[in-house]
C-alpha cells in the first residue's frame, strides 16, 4: 500500500513540475507570439487606453497619441499624413500597419528592451510608457518626393532614395495615399466604413507602392543584365551585338528596339556595351539575356542583387514585396525579362537597392527605417547598425558600371538631366497591357563628384521613362540642399 501511494506523490510531483514548466514558458516566452496571434481578438482589448510613444523624423513628431475628452482613451494623430503614410501606417480599434505594426510593442511600452529602463516604474507594477521611434527619413526630402509625384499627372506613382554607404532610406513615397488618421478614429463601424472604401479604390491607396507593389522595371533592369556582363569578363569598352531586331533560337517573334532609335547606333551590328547602355538598345539585352552570358548567370546578378527575396526594413516586421527575374531554359522568355518585361517585376525599393550597389563600390546595403529607438527618458535603447546585404559587383566592375550610368546623362537616354543633381542614371519604359499609360521608370544617383544617394522613381502615364528623371532631380536636389 506504502508503495502504491509513493508511486502515486512521485508521478503527482512529476506532473506538477510540468505543469509549472510548461506554464513558466509559455508566460516567460511565449506570450507575446500568443498575443499577437491574429486568432487572439483579446490583443484588442484596452488598446486604446494606452499612450503610445511617438514615430519622429528629423526632429518632428510624425505620430502620437492624444487623450481624448473620456480622459481614458488615446486616439492616435497624424502630421501630414499622405506624405508620410508609407512610413508611418496606421493604428486603428483593430489592425495596424508599417512602423505602426513592425515597432508595435516598442511604442505601447510591453517590448522587453524597455523594461530595464524604468525598473522602478517595473517594481512598482506601473505600466512602463511607450519608447519612441526616430526614421531615418528626410523630412524636406519626403515632402519633395510626394508633391513631385502627385503633381506629375501619374494615375500612381514611387520613389524611393537610399543612403548608398549604409542602406538608410531617406525617402519612401507613395501616391495616391491616404490619411491614416482617418482610420485611426475610436468608432470600430466607423473605422470599418472608412477601410472599405479605401479598400474598394481600384488605385489601392493603402498599399505601399514603393515597396509592396511589383511592376515591370522596363529598361532600368538592363543595369542588372550589364552587369552580368561585366561580371563574365566583359568591359564597357567591349563590342556587344546590337542590330535593328534580334529573334532568340525557337523564338516566333522578334524583338525589336525603340522607333526613336532606327538610324541611331542601335543599328549597327556591334557597338561598344557603353553606348549599348546609353542608347538602352534592346537587341543587345534580349541577346544577353537569350544567350550570351544567358539566363543562368542573368539571375544570379540579380538574386545578387536582392532580386527573389523579400526585403525587411524594420524589426522583421515590415518586408516588401520580391522582386523577380525568371529562371527559364526558354530563350524568348529570358530576352524578354532581360529588357524589363514579360515576367520580370520589381520594386522601386529593389531598384533603389540595384543603384545604391553600383554607387557604393558594388555593396549592397540592408535598407532601414529605424535609425534609433529611444526610452520614455531619452536614453538610446537600440542604434541603427548597417549591415552588408550582398556584395554582387567588385569595386572594379561597379566603377565601369557608374560609367556606363554617366553615359546614359552625358549623351544617352537622359541626356536632358545634364546641368542637374543626377550624375548618372538609367531610364526605362515598360508597357502595360491593354492600358494606354506605361510604367515610367528612372533610376539614378547623385549629387556631385562624391554622390552617395541612390533613387528609384516609378510613374504610371504615358510617356518614357525619362517623364520619371526630373522627379528624382528634384528629390536629389532636396537632400544636398
């Protein structure tokens, strides 16, 4: 009998005990994935009755909350909301986005990290208040960006710039946007109302098109194929095929360059991949992309690049969308993709990111959002810390890369932006399907002899690229002011 009952106390104090573990983990280490699982309704509950820290840029305050007349509840404000929307998102009763999502539990306080920095507030079993959050955006530059865009008569548009040297993103604009304050009201039918029309808009102006959307990138993606090329052995000097039409092997059509170009350079059998670059013939980059150097070694330059990956600008919670380059053994489809069309799509931030490769000596730097993230008390609790993404070009090769982009301001494509903020560029035109606008795509860098900025500017109207250059003069032009 004896027996029987320590039998008993012994597996009752087993079970005990992992019963005890089990709960000490789940508490101690899961609980905030157990709170934000999307099936928890209860992660709503009482979030409007807590003052969240403030999303600041360049000293202004772009978010913050304020009590409203119950003096119980906090409505969250926005400053020049359409401008900064893509950086900031929104909070509403039931959902949020961008910075508002990816540093959620910094701003309403229950991040881990600020638990050590009011430990007394922590002893005392006060809530501990919000910490803030400092972007990396450029104030004048952003403002810049979004009126240039909206005013530039595109049904939409993106820019977007990076620090080359370490990935910060000084601007991310996005038109049509929208006012997060407007979906930031304490009325859940209200709210509701608000989202479904946003949500019914065909423009989508609640999607980041910097970053969540993928268009074709057009001729701005022959910078990916050039430097495949310089990467197998070519030079900018070297003789790369051109002509006026190139038909890839089991090809039923042909591909042919721009009207414009017809008894221009593009038509000569062989030219110099400097002036290929220049002139953006097509036939050249179909060719690369059919043949030589191929498909193979096309997506390796732009995986290298960040093409097939999603992007992480904040805490792992605020990604873009991939960008794509097909991999095929089908030649058409590969010449296709070479020149920025068919199944090739990619993001302005993926283009950005391309530029700020060529400019930084063939480093591709991880973007990010976040330059500091501060304690209620102003002390630092997290720096930004740049880190290397990839490295697809040597030094060498970027530097006859930044060439080849010279070429394009100095007697190419863009040869109207002489005398402006961009030094180098590439422009590009994607067509549309059954739509009378185009994709208008320039990407760039600048300013002066020692530039460091890196943009990306996507138009939607008709037009060439080049309708897109003087958008990112302007931008550029804004941040060496």
């Amino acid at each position: 009998m004896d027996k029987a009952v320590r039998r008993t106390w012994i597996v009752a104090l087993l079970m005990g005990l992992a019963l005890m573990v089990n709960v000490t983990y789940v508490q101690g280490f899961e609980y905030q994935d157990l709170r934000d699982d999307s099936h928890n309704a209860r992660q709503f509950d009482d979030r409007n009755k807590i003052e969240r820290g403030p999303i600041v840029a360049g000293g202004q305050k772009l978010a913050w909350s304020e009590k409203v007349k119950d003096e119980k509840t906090y409505r969250r404000r926005y400053w020049n909301s359409e401008v900064f929307a893509p950086i900031t998102g929104y909070f509403s009763v039931f959902s949020q986005s961008a910075l508002e999502n990816a540093e959620n539990h910094f701003l309403d306080g229950t991040d881990p990290r600020l638990a050590t920095s009011n430990f007394l507030d922590k002893l005392l079993g006060r809530k501990t208040p919000g910490g803030s959050v400092e972007t990396t955006i450029n104030l004048k530059a952003q403002q810049t960006a979004y009126t240039a865009l909206k005013s530039s008569g595109a049904r939409r548009g993106a820019a977007v710039v990076l620090d080359a040297e370490t990935g910060a993103i000084l601007v991310m604009a996005s038109t049509p946007s929208y006012d997060a304050g407007s979906v930031s009201t304490l009325d859940a039918k209200e709210a509701t109302k608000r989202f479904k029309a946003l949500n019914d808009d065909p423009l989508k102006p609640l999607l980041n098109k910097a970053m969540n959307e993928v268009f074709p990138p057009g001729s701005t993606f022959k910078t990916v194929v050039a430097a495949a090329a310089l990467t197998g052995g070519d030079t900018k000097n070297s003789q790369v095929k051109a002509g006026r039409s190139y038909k890839p092997p089991g090809a039923g059509q042909a591909i042919n360059n721009d009207a414009g170009d017809i008894g221009g350079q593009c038509d000569l059998p062989a030219i110099p991949l400097i002036d290929s670059y220049a002139q953006s013939c097509n036939t050249t980059f179909a060719y690369m992309g059919a043949e030589e150097p191929g498909n193979q070694a096309v997506g390796d330059q732009a995986a290298g690049f960040g093409f097939g990956s999603k992007v992480d600008v904040a805490e792992g919670k605020m990604t873009s969308a991939a960008s794509s380059f097909p991999k095929t053994d089908q030649p058409s489809l590969s010449a296709l993709g070479s020149i920025g069309q068919g199944s090739t799509v990619a993001t302005p931030l993926q283009m950005a990111m391309v530029t700020a490769g060529v400019v930084n000596g063939g480093k591709v730097m991880r973007p990010y959002l976040v330059d500091k993230l501060r304690a209620p008390d102003g002390s630092v609790v997290s720096d930004a810390n740049p880190k290397t993404l990839a490295r697809p070009l040597t030094a060498a090769r970027a530097g006859q890369m930044r060439d080849l982009m010279k070429a394009v301001v100095r007697s190419g494509t863009g040869k109207s932006l002489q005398g402006s903020s961009i030094v180098g560029g590439k422009t590009g035109t994607a067509d549309v399907e059954a739509r009378s606008y185009n994709d208008r795509w320039f990407i760039g860098y600048g300013p002066g002899s020692n530039p460091r900025y890196a943009v990306a500017v996507m138009t939607e109207a008709e037009g060439y690229g080049i309708k897109s250059g003087p958008i990112a003069a302007e931008i550029i032009d804004a941040l060496a002011g």
